[in-house]
C-alpha cells in the first residue's frame, strides 16, 4: 500500500512564527520517511501559503537568529471541497499544478492565526484530517480568559485574575488588582512562548507592563503571582485513550526571574530542564490526574501541555494548558516522554497514527 502523506504546516502570522519555524525542524526530522511521505508547507507572515523545505536542517536557530518562511513566488492552494486529496501550487505565472496528496496535516503553529482554532477550521471545512486538537479546544486553550472559565467549571484550581478587555483602563480595576496583591504577572490573553509577559512587582510598572502586552493582544490577563515549582505534565491521545507521563520542572536561574522568551530559546544554559521532577509519590500522581483532567475540561485531542504550580504543602494550582506545546527534540513535551522510555520519532509517529484514524466532520 502506498504510504500517508503528512504535510507539516508552520510558520504564520503570529509572533511565534520563528518558534513554529524550529518545532517544524525537529518534526521534520523525526518522522520516519519509510513509514511516511512527507512535504512541508510554510506560511509567511503576510499569511501567504508556500512550498517549503522538508530538510529539517533548515530550520534550526543560527547564532540567535530564529528562521523565517520566506517563499519563491509559488502559493499553496487547498482542495477547494471535500472529498479531494490534491494540494495544487500556482507561480507568479498563474499556472496551477498539483503540489501533493495529502492524507494528513500536522500543524506545528504556535499562536493565533495558527493554533487558536483558525487553521483546524480551515482543515474542516474540507474534511482533511490533522494532529491535534479540534477548532474550539484550540481556541479555548488559546485563549486563556476562557481557558480558565474551562477550568473552573470543571472544578480545576486556577490563578486569580483581572482580565482587561480592549479599551479598559487599568485605573478602572485598582480594586480589584489591589486585591491580587504584589507580585503581579501581566500576560497577553491570546499569546505563547512567554512572549508579551511581565513580572510586575511595583504598581508603578503596572501600566507599562500592560502597554507591552497590547503588543501582542488587546485582551490582558493581570494574575496574582503564584509561589510554587513549575511543574509540567504532557498528555497523550492514542488509539488506547489518554495518559499523562510522569512530571518534569522547569528551573531557572540566570537573569531570569521566570521562565521568559529568552530563557526558553536563546539562554538555555541558565534553564534546567528537569525531565522527572522530585515530587513525592502521591503529589505527581495528582498533578498526572490534574492534566489529564484539564485536557478533558477544554476537549483537547491528540497532545498537550499542561503547566501546574506545586506550593510547598503540595497544593496543585493549573498555569495553562498548551494544545500544541514546543516540540524540537529538546522541549519539554517529548523530553518528559522520552524519560518515559518512548522516543522522540515514535511520538511523533503515534500522533500521525492517530489522527489518521480519527473520523473526519464533527467530533
């Protein structure tokens, strides 16, 4: 029998575009070429769909600098229904050729315009089956105003929080951010990769830390700041059900007073990636329960990242949920579940695997 064809999907317009471009190298790399075709499929940050390199090579981090999709002048056009497998491309010439048949996508983007739903939607319309979650726990696990309503109504400790809301002043809420108390993080609503987020622990720095980030999106979280380890826990959907492997942490040092854009990409010497936090027994059993049910209160599939605090008394308290975390061989994701005794390149399969058995259409 002929072999599936993945198409890997990254870049976009988000500010993670360079992020989305250096997860595609390591999946790139990983798939297995005896098991799978694989094409790449980029997308500028105009938004533009293009043919692409499939050589992971090309998309790693040279000397600080992130890689870009840039594009010769072709564009990628989806199957205009349902039904039809063949990508086609058309030049600056107009003539339109057939690019590949596409059995599955796996959509490495990060950020909105990506992996907020928008994509996954695209993918629906014309029935084309890809890795991960579907368009409204994408979004929701975006977006994390609403990610937390997700948590809260299944019962999940989260974070206090002020959200503002395009337009809102900050004077406006000094109550309610006087009743969060100091230290303060500042987060863009709908971003990733640590990007737009401040530790605010002066009053006085609010407003700018706000104003950072609006950059990234107009809709704001103010959080209380919570004193714990970072604890991370990765979920996996297969064939068999959901499983969450053992808990990594994050620690870092450094410069850095949290786990910043800089710490997670271009510093790492000053991050200690933990793949098996030290944790007594019984608390990584309910951080491993707590993720699990976190993928389930926003109807995530495929994977996830689900981000904890663990305080000193072993109280659990939920960061985020990241439905399409960083996946280079050395991000946290894969890492947890080598330590777990399964590779990279078999996780990588098992995610194809799966989304190439799960029905198309409403799900």
């Amino acid at each position: 029998m002929a072999k599936p064809t993945v198409a890997v999907l990254f870049g976009g317009r988000s500010s993670e575009h360079g992020v989305s471009c250096v997860t595609a190298g390591g999946v790139l790399g990983a798939i297995d070429r005896d098991r799978f075709d694989v094409v790449a499929v980029g997308i500028t940050r105009e938004g533009r769909w293009v043919p692409a390199s499939a050589d992971p090579s090309d998309w790693q981090i040279l000397e600080g600098d992130m890689p870009e999709v840039t594009g010769d002048g072709r564009t990628v056009l989806l199957p205009a229904q349902t039904g039809e497998r063949t990508w086609s491309v058309v030049g600056d010439d107009g003539i339109v050729a057939p690019f590949a048949e596409i059995d599955v996508v796996f959509p490495v983007l990060h950020g909105p315009y990506g992996e907020d739903g928008t994509v996954q939607g695209a993918l629906e319309l014309i029935d084309v089956r890809y890795v991960g979650s579907g368009v409204l726990a994408s979004a929701a696990g975006m977006d994390k105003q609403f990610m937390k309503t997700a948590f809260r109504s299944a019962g999940l400790p989260v974070t206090p929080d002020v959200t503002l809301l395009r337009g809102d002043r900050v004077v406006d809420y000094a109550a309610q951010v006087d009743e969060l108390g100091l230290p303060l993080f500042v987060k863009p609503a709908r971003a990733g990769s640590s990007m737009g987020i401040s530790k605010v622990s002066d009053l006085a720095s609010l407003e700018s830390a706000v104003a950072d980030a609006v950059k990234h999106d107009p809709k704001v979280l103010i959080e209380k700041a919570v004193v714990g380890r970072e604890i991370e826990t990765a979920v996996l959907e297969t064939i068999d059900g959901v499983r969450a492997s053992l808990p990594g942490e994050i620690v870092t040092g450094g410069d850095h007073d949290f786990y910043d854009f800089d710490a997670k990409y271009l510093d790492e010497a000053s991050v200690d990636l933990v793949s098996t936090a030290q944790l007594p027994p019984d608390v990584a059993d309910r951080v491993r329960e707590v993720a699990v049910a976190a993928f389930r209160a926003v109807g995530a599939e495929g994977l996830a990242r689900v981000d904890v605090f663990v305080a000193a008394d072993g109280a659990i308290t939920v960061n985020e949920i990241n439905t399409m975390p960083g996946f280079t061989p050395t991000s946290m994701y894969p890492r947890m579940w080598a330590a777990a005794g399964v590779a990279y390149e078999d996780l990588v399969a098992t995610l194809i695997e799966t989304a190439l058995v799960r029905p198309v259409g409403l799900r």
